[in-house]
C-alpha cells in the first residue's frame, strides 16, 4: 500500500463541518458531496487507512479539483487544503500513471524556455493558418516574434516566468512601464528564472517543482524585492520554504510580493488621473469589472491591492459571487473542459450582471480562460499602463 503524502495532522484537521461547500467551484456546479472539499478529504483519509486503494476513483476526484483553494479562506478550522491537494497527486504521479510520459514532457518543456519560445512560434504560424481549434482557449493571436525586455535599474526584479512571457510579454512591458512610473529601476531574472514550478507542483510532479524554484532562486540573487505579475506564479514563490523546506528558500520567499501589493505601498508616486472623471464614456470600457485570481485572493491574500493601484484610474464595480473561481486553474481548463466551463458560465454571468465591458483580471490563466468565454479581459496594469500614457 502507498502511503498517502500528506501530514497527518493537516489531514485530522477538517471537522467535516461543510462550511466550505459554498465556496467550492465543483460542488457547486454538482451538488455532489465527493466533488465537495470535504468529500475529498474523506477520500483521502480512506487511502491513508488503507481502506481504499489509488484507483481510477480516487484519481478522478483529486484531479476534478480546481485547487482554487477558497475552501482554505472559509474553514474556521484552518485547514490546509492546498497541501493535502498536492501531496495527494504527488502520492499518485510517484506510485501510478497519474502523469504519463507526454504530460511530463510536456511539463518539462516549461523549463527549457528557448525551445517552449520557438514552440509557441510555430504555434502561431499554425494559429494564421487556421490548423488550431478555439477550443484549446488559446490567446486569440499568440505572438509569432517577441520584442526583447529591456532593464532599467537593479531596485527590483520582475519576474516573467514561461507561459506569460511566450504569450503575454506585452503584459510584462506594461507593468514595467507602470514600476518604473514610481521611480525604480526594473531588472530580470538571469538565467533559469524561467518556470516557477506551479504547474508542476498542481499536477504533483513535486521533484521537478523543487529543482525549478532552486533555479529561480539562483537567477534572481540579491535582497530586492522580486515583484511577480502573475497570481499563480506569485503564490508558489511564496510557497518555496514550504515546497524546499531551507532556510535560503524561506528568505527567497519574504522577497516574494505580487507587483500590486508593491505599488499599492507607492501608489501617490504614480502620475494622478487626468482626463474625463472615471466612468465617463471617453475612455473606452469604463466601468471596469475585477475578476479575483484565486491564487492573489485566497493564497497571497492581496486581491484588494489590485483595488488601490486600478481604483486611482477607472471606476471599479465589483462582482456578487464572493470571488467563486472562474476555472482556469492553471491548466485544468484543458484537461477538464466540460467542468472548467461550467464554472466559467457562472463568472460570465457575474460579469454580465455588473455591466461592464471590460474585465481586469491579475492572472495569465483566468485572462485566457475568460477571454475563450467571449469577455474582454486585461491584466490591471495593462489598463493602468494605458491610462498613464494617454497623459
């Protein structure tokens, strides 16, 4: 019998109250109780017993999670969901075919960020000619060539990570744009801060996770702050003392702060709004709808940054469903489409009920994963970048 990777005691902590259930994606667009954090649980106390085995039952309803974790943010018992989420599934990537051989290559690629730039290359030439379904929920025009980002200054680093750097660089040059409107000078990882290593923490490939975030450590030396643009990325790289367990990764990880939280502590260095009074129909799309990422609300706890820094140039409304997931969930919109879309017809229609245009969102998946669902979407500062260089 495999032992169930989990600590003990974070699993004895759930008392099966059910306060979470309104707060989990999947139970509520099931209403099933072992698609429900707590029926989760339960199955995983069956495994640690020795009273069921790591079948295909067991797979099914650790890999149907989301892992958006708003369970965390209503247990009054504390309990450390995302943990027991990922020890599950590195229990079943270790001791099953949890994780075949194309779905590790395919996460191994992510770590060699050259040959994942000129993939996604050839995935746009593929892209123009119209051989890439939109069903995939892919950037509506990947980019075929990428400007190079240029530094400016050593006062922080900003972190650029894989996926969001092949397709969303502009992003990134938005943000820059932004820092630097405060003053500092910005500069990027060196080499091997390429990957962070939460897509390979969530599907449980935990070894490969560890040696992507002792890389990342290693390209960014130094005591600056590392400002980081991307909820989920932001959320494991302050997690790597947990995930690494030294003292190096502990440090590494106090340097961790999302880009909001850093300039919402120097939002009166921003240049102040001028123009039209926000919500006025002269900049396009106002008012703006703020969709939470799951890993910037519920892990990070900085959601109401994004609130600060975007609040001083657009009208924000909010949304009514207590930041529910949208569920992109990193790459579970592709491997569970049918429930990642149900969960997104839920957000749309939140979205829909503010009536705005616009949606601002600070997570390269959840902005795909809505953007695929018909919604305009863009990262915070890429409005906030706009609004400055309208001045």
């Amino acid at each position: 019998m495999a032992r169930l990777r989990v600590d003990p005691d974070e699993l004895a902590a759930c008392v099966g109250c059910g306060l979470c259930l309104p707060h989990c994606p999947t139970y509520r667009v099931t209403a099933e109780e072992t698609r429900s954090p707590r029926g989760r649980i339960a199955a995983m106390r069956a495994v640690a017993e020795g009273a069921s085995p790591l079948d295909g039952t067991f797979t099914r309803l650790m890999d149907e999670c989301v892992q958006c974790r708003g369970c965390e943010a209503a247990c009054p018992s504390g309990v450390a969901f995302g943990h027991l989420m990922e020890g599950a599934r590195e229990t079943l990537a270790a001791e099953t075919r949890y994780q075949p051989w194309w779905k590790r290559a395919g996460y191994a690629l992510l770590g060699r960020h050259r040959l994942l730039l000129a993939g996604s290359s050839a995935l746009a030439l593929a892209q123009r000619a119209r051989l890439v379904p939109r069903s995939l929920g892919l950037p509506a025009r990947l980019p075929v060539r990428r400007a190079p980002l240029t530094p400016s200054g050593l006062d922080v680093y900003l972190f650029t990570g894989c996926v969001m750097d092949a397709w969303m660089r502009d992003t990134h040059r938005a943000v820059q744009r932004v820092v630097e409107a405060t003053g500092a000078g910005v500069a990027f990882p060196g080499p091997g801060g390429d990957c962070c290593g939460a897509l390979h923490v969530h599907a449980g490939l935990t070894p490969g996770a560890r040696r992507l975030a002792e890389r990342v450590m290693r390209s960014m030396p130094g005591d600056q702050p590392v400002l980081v643009d991307s909820a989920g990325c932001g959320a494991a790289m302050k997690e790597y003392g947990h995930l690494l367990g030294t003292t190096e990764a502990h440090a590494f990880a106090a340097r961790v702060v999302d880009v909001h939280e850093w300039l919402a502590e120097r939002v009166d260095l921003l240049p102040p709004p001028t123009g039209a009074p926000a919500g006025s129909a002269s900049w396009p799309g106002r008012p703006v709808a703020v969709q939470d990422p799951c890993h910037l609300r519920h892990v990070q706890h900085a959601h109401l940054a994004v609130r600060t820094v975007l609040g001083r140039y657009v009208e924000l409304v909010e949304l009514d469903d207590d930041g529910l997931c949208c569920g992109a969930g990193g790459a579970y919109a592709a491997q569970q489409p049918e429930l990642a879309g149900d969960i997104r017809d839920r957000k749309i229609a939140a979205v829909r009920r503010t009536g705005a245009r616009v949606v601002a969102s600070a997570n390269p998946g959840c902005v795909m994963h809505l953007q695929a669902g018909g919604l305009d979407v863009r990262h915070p500062l890429e409005i906030v970048a706009e609004a400055i260089d309208a001045r």
